[in-house]
C-alpha cells in the first residue's frame, strides 16, 4: 500500500526529498505564505516544532502562491524572510500548487481527507494543516483560522506522539 510516504517532493532549495524521510515522525503539513494575513501563524509553527521535535514531530512548510499571490518570493527570499522575521527551523518544501489543474501530487491525497466538520476537497487559503502520522497516512485537517496552538491541534499532535 502506497503512503504519502512514496509522493517525490523537492525541498525549498531544491533537493529531491519525499516524507519517508519523516518516517516514524508526526509531521503537520501546512500551505504558507509570506505576505498573508495569517502569516504570524509561523510563530506558533515554530513554537510547536520546538516543543514536539524532540519527542518525533516537525513541521513541513509548503509555500504556495495560489491565494491573492501572497507568496511572490523566489527560495531564497522566502528562507530568509521565515528565517529571518519568524525563526523558522522546520523544513520548507519548494513552492507548490495546493488547489487546481497543477495541484501537486501530495494536494491531490490531502485534500482527500474531510475536516472535523467533514469538509474534504480543495484548501481554502493559506496556512490550511494536514496532520500525518508516522506511517505516511494523513490523520487530521484544520482549517486556516484554526490557530496551530489551539487544543485541537495539540490535542492531534500529542494523541500521536503517546501512541
């Protein structure tokens, strides 16, 4: 049985790369962008990933430029505002289309999976988390204005990390 584990990735500088790499991790998946409303969300990514990266968590940031061209930067410019202005230490993925026509092959298996309200199908704005599991299956949805700190997200996170 094929995972989200086998969908060939490439990181934000361009390195092949898949989520096998996150093997046996809890990874919450999140489409980002620089110049969004909801960009201060990085804080609170960053903050899980150093609460949780020990205990076999991290977060994968994917920039994505599909909502209001939130997010124009090239790698460099976007590694070096995240790093910069939030912090960020997780991972970053190249920038990917997450909704339409050239939806990446990751987007087209996420999107599959219905929200706690079960709604599946297209991301709706950016910073939208898919939370999976250490054996590449995805788990949970939550949707952009769910905050990553909030309960249920931590609550996600911490169910998979004592299982």
């Amino acid at each position: 049985m094929s995972t989200l584990h086998d969908i060939p990735l490439r990181t934000l500088d361009g390195a092949a790369t898949t989520l096998g790499e996150h093997r046996g991790k809890a990874v919450l998946v999140v489409n980002v962008a620089s110049k969004c409303g909801l960009t201060p969300q990085y804080e609170g990514l960053e903050r899980l990933q150093q609460k949780y990266a020990d205990r076999g968590f991290t977060v994968l940031g994917v920039p994505c430029n599909q909502f209001g061209g939130q997010e124009p930067g090239t790698a460099e410019e976007i590694q070096t505002f995240c790093s910069t202005t939030y912090g960020v230490s997780f991972p970053l993925l190249a920038k990917a289309d997450v909704n339409g026509a050239n939806r990446h092959p990751l987007y087209v298996e996420l999107t599959q999976l219905a929200d706690a309200a079960g709604e599946a199908g297209d991301i709706t704005w950016n910073f939208e988390k898919f939370l999976v599991d250490g054996s590449g299956q995805a788990v949970a949805r939550f949707r952009p204005a769910v905050a990553p700190e909030a309960s249920e997200v931590t609550g996600a996170i911490e169910a998979l990390l004592s299982s």
